[in-house]
C-alpha cells in the first residue's frame, strides 16, 4: 500500500522555520555572500579560465534530481570494439575561483554545500554553482574530462583526463532514465549507462565492495509545504553512482602512481562490530552462515522486507570513520583503501558543492602529464583532512537535525496517537531503548519504554504498535513508546 505522505502546513510552519533558523545559527552555518565574493564571482562568470581542447561535439547528459541546479557531472557512454568507452565531465570549478581571492577563503570557511527543507547554503555563489560553472544543458562552459576505456566485463584499460570545453545535450532525472531503460526506448548512450552499470557492480561483488540499498527518507517542498517519504534508491541511482565510483578509483590510482594525493579512506570494520551484527542478524531471524562474506549477505538481502531493511540500517554503522588521507613525496600511506569500495578511491566528481574534489581534480591533471601539482594545491593539502572533517560534520549534523525537527513538526499535534511500525535498532546495554520505523508517516525516531511500564526488551526487526509520547519542534525531538 502507498505511503501516505505527510505535510507542513498553517500552524506547524511557525515553529518549523524558528527551529530551522534556531538550527542554522547552532551550526554557525554562513548565510550570504559578501558584496566583494559576489564581485568577483560576476567577474569570474564572465571571464573564466577556458582550455584549449574543445569537446562540445560530444553530447553529454545529465542524471539528476528534477529540482537540482547545481549539475557537477555530465556524461557520454558508447561501445567500443573490445568495449567500452566513458567520457565524464566534471564542472571546472578552478576556471573560476583564484587561488587566494575571496571565492577561495570563502569555500574553504564553508567546505561543503549544506542541505535545508526550505534552501541550500551553496559552497560557492550561485552565479557560478547554479549558473556559469553548472553542467545545463545548452551551455558551454570549462569541465575536467575523464575519458576512462572499458573492457568487455567492465573493467578499466585506459584512463585519461585533461581540461575541455563541453556542452551537456540534456538534463535527465533518475525516474525517467529509469523509466527509459525499463521500457527499451533510451538512445545507446544511455541505453549502455545499464550495461556498463551492471558491470560494475560485477566488479564491486568480486573485489568485495558493498552498496547498500536502504530506503532513505527524503524530505520535499511542494506548493510552499513541506512532504516527508521514503524514497527507494531506483537501479538507475545505483548504476549512475558505478559511474562516480569509477571516476574516483580512476583518480585515486593515478594519484598514487605519481605519488602525490588526497584519498577517501574507510578502515575495515573491527571484529567486534561485526560480531555486533552477527548477533543482530540471529535476533532478526536472519541467516548468516560463517563461510559467507559480510558483502555477500548484504548482497542477498531484499530491502523491502522489515526485517532486511531493519539489518541495512543497522550495517550503516560500519561506514563510519571515513576521512580524507594526504600523501605526498611518492611515500604510500598505510591505509589507501576504502572498506566499502574495496580499493583506493578519492572524492572528485562533485567540486560545486564540495572543497576536496576541486584539488583532486588538479591533483589529477598534473598527475596525467607527469607534472607537479601546483603550489597552491600542495600548500593546502595538510590542511584539507582536518577542514573536511570539520565540514562533512556539520553538514551531517544538519542532514540530520533538519529530520527530525521536520518529523516533530508534522507530528506535534499528534501526541498520544498510535501508529503502526518496526523497530529498526535496540541498545545493547538498554534494550527497552531503540529505534523505530513507522510505517505512515516517513518517520524514523526514538522508542522507549515509559517509566512504570513494563520493560520487556524492544522485539528488534518486528512490527509494534506505538503511542507518540513527545513531538518538539524546538529540540527536534519525538519519541514513541511502545503501545
């Protein structure tokens, strides 16, 4: 049965916003741009550095959601005789922003684009991330261009990447793309993005990497109210992300061949974390034999299943501890790999709306040429770990926060309701306290057994019904109790 979506409207809007502006100058988030970064942000929309090469008769598209604006990748995809050829522009974001000037100090106090229901907080001005340096289509504008050959099974045999001019044919969304390659009507180009999507995750099962595909909750603005769904990733999303990942493992490898870098690193989960979650595949009635590899039953899994979706969430907690590993002097760091992706890998496909990958993207090109980096790239790579750490949580924080104070607006006027859901997560050492996840409305939130209350241990993966005890949108919290 559909999921009823559910909305901000009259009253519940008053104490939405205050909570989002309450939450914005918690996180000490940057509002607007200055008179002089707006300057010469015009002046770098109207002059920008343009390469030499010219690729505009390639014809590039775009996937993403129908809203965005800010179009960081654009690709081609065709056959070649013994395979395949990508071709994956990256928006140039180092054609507009001077090394030093007040664009460059402003995206490093920002490091990332943050996300709120009612607006972004864009990393650079959106002259330039939503007009001069976005991917639209239609356009001409500077990209670094990723010309990556495939074999027949997917695998890389040629990778190049220089700087061009490009023009994106069209901007495609992932429900059409999907809707497309479901009905056979796409043209080759995109037709391939699912073959050479399914390849991909061939190689990401052999070499032991993992996607996971959890329903995540999306929050959307329609007609000046806000909705709260789950929104299931579609084939296409996963196969469009093939195309990312592929991009960052190319320019990882390329980094550590020349020795000088920037690499997304993810240590391998220690044995007491997967030992936690062996014991909580055994309390959802999950079979996970010993000979069978973490990967492979993440594999096996069917997110729509409660119990299977229950496990997905609680895998995600052995992503986390990722950061940023800086190498230079051809010394190879001692973690180079990502655990996920299961072999080195480097963010750089998205330097509109996030600071590391326009100097992957640099540190890239000079590494194609046999070239040193330039000095401006290097004097700020030890710096980078430390500031996109300091970014990466604060713009988790937001992301998160940002939910939950929308969940305890739509749900204020509802306390002491019951509802109908699964709990998705209990506490080791307090099982009377977990997770749940309703069913109607899209909402994930605290359960806890009340004081006074019998306190028999939350069923982890089972339907329950609940009573909602606390919805405030001013400390962004609800809680459910279980009926």
């Amino acid at each position: 049965m559909p999921r009823r979506q559910i909305r901000v409207t009259g009253a519940a809007e008053a104490p939405l916003r205050a909570a989002l502006r309450a939450l914005r100058t918690e996180l000490d988030v940057p509002e607007a741009f200055g008179p002089q970064v707006l300057a010469e942000a015009e002046r770098a929309a109207r002059e920008p550095t343009l390469p030499a090469y010219d690729a505009t008769d390639i014809p590039l598209f775009t996937i993403d959601p129908p809203t965005s604006t800010d179009l960081d990748q654009a690709m081609h995809l065709s056959r070649r005789p013994d395979g395949y050829r990508v071709r994956y522009a990256i928006a140039d974001v180092a054609a507009f922003v001077v090394p030093g000037g007040l664009l460059d100090a402003e995206a490093h106090r920002r490091v990332t684009t943050l996300y709120f229901p009612d607006g972004r907080i864009p990393l650079h001005p959106p002259l330039l991330s939503e007009g001069a340096a976005s991917l639209l289509p239609d356009q001409t504008c500077p990209a670094v261009l990723w010309t990556i050959d495939l074999d027949a099974d997917g695998r890389p045999t040629a990778t190049d990447v220089r700087r061009a001019l490009v023009r994106s044919r069209a901007k495609l969304d992932y429900e059409s793309v999907q809707k497309q390659l479901d009905t056979g009507t796409a043209e080759e180009p995109l037709a391939l993005l699912k073959d050479i999507g399914l390849l991909r995750e061939q190689q990401e099962v052999a070499r032991g990497g993992i996607s996971l595909n959890v329903p995540e909750q999306e929050i959307t603005e329609r007609d000046g109210t806000y909705e709260l769904a789950y929104r299931a990733p579609l084939p296409a999303d996963g196969w469009n992300a093939q195309i990312s990942l592929l991009t960052g493992m190319a320019a990882a490898e390329l980094m550590l061949a020349h020795g000088t870098g920037v690499l997304r690193t993810l240590p391998a989960a220690p044995d007491g974390a997967v030992g936690r979650l062996r014991r909580t595949a055994r309390a959802l009635r999950i079979d996970w034999p010993h000979h069978v590899s973490y990967a492979e039953l993440i594999r096996s899994l069917d997110p729509h299943l409660p119990h299977h979706a229950a496990f997905l969430q609680e895998c995600t907690t052995l992503l986390r501890g990722a950061g940023y590993t800086v190498f230079r002097g051809r010394v190879t760091p001692d973690l180079t790999t990502h655990a996920a992706v299961a072999a080195p890998y480097t963010h750089c496909t998205a330097p509109l709306r996030r600071l590391v990958d326009r100097y992957a993207s640099e540190l890239c090109l000079a590494a194609a040429v046999g070239e040193e980096p330039p000095e401006w790239v290097l004097a700020a790579l030890d710096d980078l770990p430390k500031r996109m750490a300091e970014g990466t949580r604060r713009a988790g924080t937001a992301e998160r926060e940002c939910v939950d104070i929308v969940e305890a607006a739509l749900l204020k006027d509802r306390v002491g309701e019951l509802f109908d859901g699964t709990v998705v997560d209990v506490q080791e050492r307090e099982p009377t306290v977990g997770t749940v996840q309703l069913e109607s409305p899209a909402v994930v939130a605290r359960i806890k057994s009340e004081e006074g209350a019998e306190k028999l241990p939350l069923p982890l993966g089972e339907r329950l019904r609940v009573r909602l005890t606390q919805a405030d949108p001013g400390s962004a919290k609800v809680l459910f109790a279980p009926a």
